[in-house]
C-alpha cells in the first residue's frame, strides 16, 4: 500500500506518539493521584487539540484525502473508546479499585487496547491487501456488533466474567488491594491482589473492542499508517475524560444509540464497498456490482452528526430527569472527593 505521506514524517510521528505514551505512563507511575477537573479537563484539550493539528498536518503534507480520512477515523475511534471507557468504569466499580490507582489500571488498559489494535492492524492490512472479500466479513461484523450494541444487557456481567471465575480458580488471590502491587503477603503467605484481576478484566474488553474498532476503521481508510495514528489519538486522553465525566459518562443514555449507527452505517459501507470490488465467483459470475461507493466526506458527516444527535439527546433526557428529581448535573467522577 503506497501513502502520499512522506516517510520521514510517518516514522517521526510514530516515535513522538509512542514516547508521549510512555511518559504518561511514568507520571502515573511516580505520582499516582485523582486528578482535579481542572487538570483532567487540561489534559483531555491538549489531546483533541494535538489530534487536529495533526489532522491539519496531514492535509498540508498529504492530500484531502487523507486528511478527511484520518479525521473520520479518529472521530469513530474515539466514540467506540468512550464505550470501551464506559466498561472500564463498570469493571473498575465492581473490584472497588482505589481512587488513587485507577489512573494506573486505566493507563494500562489503554496499553493493552494499543497493543490489541496494532496486532490487529497488522493482520487486518494483511488480509485486505490479498483478500478484498474479507471487507463482506467485516461489514456483516460490524452490522452484528451494531445490534448487540443496542440490545438491552450489553454491557452487563463485567465484573465476575468467565475468565475471572477460572483465573480465581487456579491462583490465590488476596481479599484486599496492596496499593498497585499485582502481589502481596498475607499470613506468611505470597498472594495476588484483586489489580491482577482488574488488569485482566481491562485486558480481554480490550481484546473484545479491538474485534469491532479495527474493521470499523478499514471501512474508512486503508492506509495503516492512518488507522494506527487515528487509534492512538482515540486513546490519548481516555484516562483523564475517566475523571472528568466519571458518573455523567454512565447517564449518557443515548450515546450507545449513536455509536451503533456508526458501526451499522460503516457495516454496510463495507459492504458495498466489497460488492463494488466483487471478485468472487458466485456473486455477479465474479463481475464488480455496480451499487454506489460512500465517500470518506459522506461518512465523517454521519459519524459527527451521529455523535452530536445523539449527546444532545442524552444532555437533554438527563437535564429532564435532574429537573423532576429536584437534582443537578454533576461532572467529574471524583467532584465530590475534591470538595471534602
């Protein structure tokens, strides 16, 4: 796959990106903490903002084209991480995970994401450049992945999943957390704490969302160099958007709504993108099917119309329902920590 992009800024910008990574991961390290909604507030700006000047980089080193291409896909990736961030907060609520070392669970997780996306990527590229068929696979996935989205009881039974049952079987594990140890004494004896658990958790939705977030991007774009960099911008920031919705994340009703729109409307652009690049025998006698190609343009216009429509619904139900239980609207997932 040839790129307009010029090498040296592809390789440059990977090594930036991954050094910015590995320095959130040390300041979460060396000072584990709840961020304030100013800070988190800071962070989540300056990751949208580097997001957009990259973008416009793009556009003035590349083309239009890619230039809409990577806005598109990281519109669409940061929405499924704020349903991927969504199941964090469960999974983080059902362990009781202290304040302090979720932004160390959470940093992790989003490594883990990272690395299940590259992974992913990697052999997605791969299929795509000897298979244009697998774009029907894809396309059927996401349609599926769509309906589970807004079938009732998607997100439930986080917690105490299979795996963890199983995991708890073979090793022992301590009642109580030791900070952000994975191990611990208890008794004279060598145990491993509920984090491991945690991580685990984080690990295998990581593995589950990979499955949807990567074919839902090459139905974007093919080039990827563009669905890695769009996938780690999605990902930059998640921790501090944890705590600066916090609960308001979990009362955002409508947005599960809008992410499966997404992911049905890009199901079947793949869809058809495959039908139009058809080469299997049994379908059209292996002839190209002449059925309209959605342009990138087209599709960053529903995914930010998809996004915005249903936010603001979501604002407006919650607004409603704060006003018939005399109550307010509270941002931040440690407002009142801070307060005391």
């Amino acid at each position: 796959m040839s790129s307009v992009l010029p090498l040296a800024f592809e390789i440059g910008s990977m090594v930036v990106l991954v050094a910015i990574l590995i320095l959130d991961l040390a300041l979460i390290i060396r000072r584990p903490h709840v961020p304030t909604m100013r800070e988190a507030s800071l962070w989540v700006g300056f990751y949208v903002l580097l997001a957009l000047v990259f973008a416009g980089i793009i556009f003035l080193l590349g083309d239009v084209q890619h230039g809409t291409e990577f806005l598109a896909g990281w519109l669409t990736e940061y929405s499924l991480s704020i349903d991927n961030l969504f199941v964090f907060v469960l999974i983080l609520g059902a362990f009781k995970v202290p304040s302090a070392y979720q932004q160390r669970a959470l940093m992790i997780g989003i490594v883990l994401a990272l690395v299940f996306r590259g992974i992913f990527i990697l052999a997605g590229a791969a299929l795509i450049e000897r298979f244009i068929w697998i774009f029907f696979i894809f396309g059927a996935w996401l349609v599926w992945t769509a309906w589970q989205q807004v079938k009732p009881g998607g997100h439930e039974d986080q917690g105490d999943s299979w795996l963890i049952r199983k995991v708890k079987q073979v090793l022992p594990f301590s009642d109580d957390f030791d900070g952000g140890k994975l191990r611990t004494v208890v008794d004279g004896k060598r145990m491993f704490t509920p984090f491991l658990l945690v991580l685990i958790s984080l690990g295998a939705t990581d593995l589950l969302f990979a499955l949807d977030s990567i074919p839902a991007i090459f139905g974007i774009t093919q080039s990827p160099f563009i669905v890695f960099t769009a996938n780690v911008f999605a990902l930059m920031g998640l921790r501090q958007l944890y705590f600066l919705l916090g609960g308001l994340l979990e009362r955002l009703e409508y947005l599960k709504y809008g992410i499966a729109a997404i992911l049905a409307f890009i199901g079947v652009k793949l869809i058809l993108h495959a039908l139009h690049e058809n080469e299997l025998p049994f379908i059209n006698g292996g002839e190209h099917v002449n059925v309209p190609d959605v342009s990138t343009m087209m599709s960053l216009g529903f995914i930010v119309l998809a996004m915005v429509v249903a936010t603001i619904a979501s604002v407006i139900k919650m607004r409603r329902d704060a006003a018939k239980a005399g109550d307010r609207i509270h941002l931040g997932a440690n407002e009142k920590a801070h307060r005391e």
